[in-house]
C-alpha cells in the first residue's frame, strides 16, 4: 500500500523473462510501437509519445528542459515536495518562476490560478503537479485551465507521475501539451519506464530548440520513432516488456472499470481509515484519490507503527516528506488496489493502534468500507 512502487501482477513480472533482443531489429520494432499504441489508449492521445527508460524524474526532467529557457516566465502552484522540486527545476533553468503557493494539503483555486494568467500575458508555460505524493491532494480543475493557456498561447505541462492511469485524464481533449508519469505507480508495472507525450506545438518548439544535453533531448527520440520506430538509445528492454503487459492488462479491464476501481476504493479507505478515529490530511476537496494521507494520532511513533504495520501484518504504508514527517502518513490506493487490499489495510491499521494503546472502532471502519464497496 505504498505511494509507489506498487504490487505488480505476477503476469508482469513474468513479462521480464522474455529474451533480450537486439534493440535495432524487427522485434524490438513490433514492441516498442505496441508500447507507444497501448500509452496512447492509456493517455486518451494521439500525441507522440517517448517511453523513457527512466524514473519518473527523468521524464518530469524532460518535460522542463526541452521547453524551457532562461528568462522563460512559467506559472506553477506549490504546495509540496514534488511541486517545490518541478519548480527547482524550472528555476534551475534561468526561468522567471512565479510560484502559486498554498499550505500543504491544499491546492491553488482555479480563480488563483486564472488571476496569475490575467496578470501575466507573456506566460510561456503552465506546470501543474497533478497529484501532489507528498501530501495526498489532487488538482481537480485541469479540464479548465486549457481555455487559459489557449488564450495566453502558453504551454502546459502536466507532472501526473502518481495518477495517471487511476483517473481519467484526457490529454488531448484538454489541450495538455507535455504530460508525464511514472510506471510505477497507477499503472502496476516496475518502476524504471515513464512516458511522456508531446503534442505537435510542443513538439515542433522541441526539435527547433533543443536542450544541449543528450539523453533527455526529446527531438532525438522523435527523430528515431519517425525514421525506424526505435529509441536513440538502448532502452531497457526487460522494464518495457513489463510496461507493456502491465497496459494490456488495464486495457483488458477497461479504462472506464479501472478508474471506478480506483476511485470506490479510495473513498473506502478514507471513510474506513476515519470511522476508525484517524483523520485525513488534506482539505476534503482536494484529496487525492491514489493517495490518502492521514494525520499520525497525538503521540503516535510513525518508526514503531510503520514497522509494526508491516511486520505483524505485512502491509507496507510511507511516512510524510519534509515537515510532516512524523505527523502524517501515507496510503497508496492505486495499481492493483482492490477490495482485498482496502479490508485488509483498514484491519490491519486498527489492529497495529490497538497493540500501541490506541483505542480504535475496527468494527465502525470495516463495515463503512464494506458499504462503500458495494459500489463495485
Ligand atoms: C508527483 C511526482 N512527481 C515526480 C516523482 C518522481 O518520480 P521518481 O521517484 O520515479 O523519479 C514522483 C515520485 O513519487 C511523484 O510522486
């Protein structure tokens, strides 16, 4: 039940058995365009789209550098560890960067956000952490910020690595330029593939003004795909394997399927985890649905509990980042989350505060999630 990595279907482990095979030939050609086809029905795109062999840093690196430059004015809200590192990187690139900051566990209004558009016409980018891992909250009004990069001409980019996959995002219905996320997480696959898609606007900026670097050039990986469908470097080919059932497995289940999955799941844990006594740390309408973060009880030891989680009951949650740690931690609810795992959590969570002292309402907990599973 972590925040990622998460459980991966023995299917997709099995998947990485398969040969290593010459990354020039007609068999990587027939995988790597599967891998491109499946990511596209995945992020409901036409895009193009680059599956690096890389974490999902290495493709939120790519998203910024390839479009990036110094002195380039970029909006972003902050309210977070991995907002705050999007926004270094941004910085790191000579950006003027006007950050739109909020407390953790809550998200920058959609009226912010369009004040800071009216204010600012030369934008050149829109950066949005999709869902914030380190506090458990998720940005609800993506679908409108297209009309305001649309009438600012602005690029926007969204870092979706801990969702995408476990909602609907439609990148092309919502104008998304450059969207990035991480196999390892909603997917359900290992962790070391993140795809990245680009639109033509995007795209055609990206080959006129590459970054001087190699590895994360995109332009190179569009050259390549468009001359023989390979990448411009050795990917790795075990991790693609994988990244691959992993897709046709979610799209066997249907899309539509896996997003109520995710979403009756999530509401189960957060109902269960607070008719049990805890409290959820993000303001109630900005939580997440792959993250359910929860504020630690007055006293309570996050080492001695987490461990006590994992090795009494074999269910493995994360601490906080930065100041909320100690003060909060984190359920992931994302990849293979089913019942199962929602019962078995909220059990195990009581069981653990009741062995530390803690007076807890399992029996309240489990019958709230009960009724909120039926909906599956
Ligand atoms: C929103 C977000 N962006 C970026 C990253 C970085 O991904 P990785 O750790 O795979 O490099 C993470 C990781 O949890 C994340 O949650």
């Amino acid at each position: 039940m972590l925040p990622g990595p998460t459980n991966v279907p023995n299917r997709v482990m099995r998947a990485m058995l398969a040969p290593i095979i010459n990354h020039r030939s007609d068999d990587f050609v027939e995988l790597y365009s599967d891998v491109v086809e499946k990511t596209q029905q995945v992020f409901q795109t036409q895009n193009d789209i680059v599956a690096l062999s890389a974490s999902g840093t290495g493709a939120v690196e790519a998203g910024v550098i390839n479009l990036i430059k110094k002195d380039d004015k970029v909006i972003i809200p902050v309210n977070g560890e991995f907002s705050n590192r999007l926004s270094q990187l941004i910085a790191g690139q000579g950006a003027n960067v006007i950050k739109l900051e909020t407390p953790p566990g809550q998200n920058a209004t959609f009226d912010q956000v369009k004040e800071a558009f009216d204010n600012n016409n030369d934008v050149k980018a829109f950066y949005v952490v999709h869902n914030e891992t380190s506090t458990g909250t998720m940005v609800n009004y993506l679908d409108r910020v297209s009309d305001l990069t649309s009438r600012n001409d602005a690029f926007y980019v969204v870092d979706s690595v801990s969702l995408l996959g476990g909602v609907s995002l439609p990148v092309d219905k919502w104008n998304i330029d450059v969207c990035m996320t991480g196999a390892q997480k909603a997917l359900a696959a290992p962790p070391g593939i993140s795809p990245i898609s680009v639109s033509a606007k995007a795209k055609k900026y990206m080959i006129e003004n590459p970054p001087p670097t190699m590895y994360f050039n995109l332009a190179r990986y569009f050259h390549y795909y468009e001359e023989s469908k390979h990448t411009p470097f050795t990917p790795a080919l075990p991790l693609l394997y994988a990244y691959r059932e992993a897709l046709t497995i979610m799209l066997e289940e249907g899309l539509e399927t896996v997003y109520k999955r995710h979403k009756v799941c999530s509401d189960a844990l957060y109902s269960g985890l607070s008719a049990i006594g805890l409290t959820p740390f993000a303001k109630e309408e900005d939580r997440s649905i792959s993250i359910v973060a929860l504020n630690y009880l007055e006293g309570l030891q996050d080492k001695t509990f987490r461990d006590t989680l994992a090795q009494k009951f074999k269910v493995l949650v994360a601490g906080g980042f930065g100041d909320l740690k100690g003060k909060v931690f984190r359920v992931g609810c994302m990849g293979e989350v089913s019942p199962y795992h929602v019962m078995r959590t909220i059990s195990a969570i009581s069981s653990t505060l009741a062995m530390m002292g803690y007076e807890t309402n399992a029996q309240a907990g489990l019958k709230t999630a009960e009724e909120k599973l039926k909906d599956l």
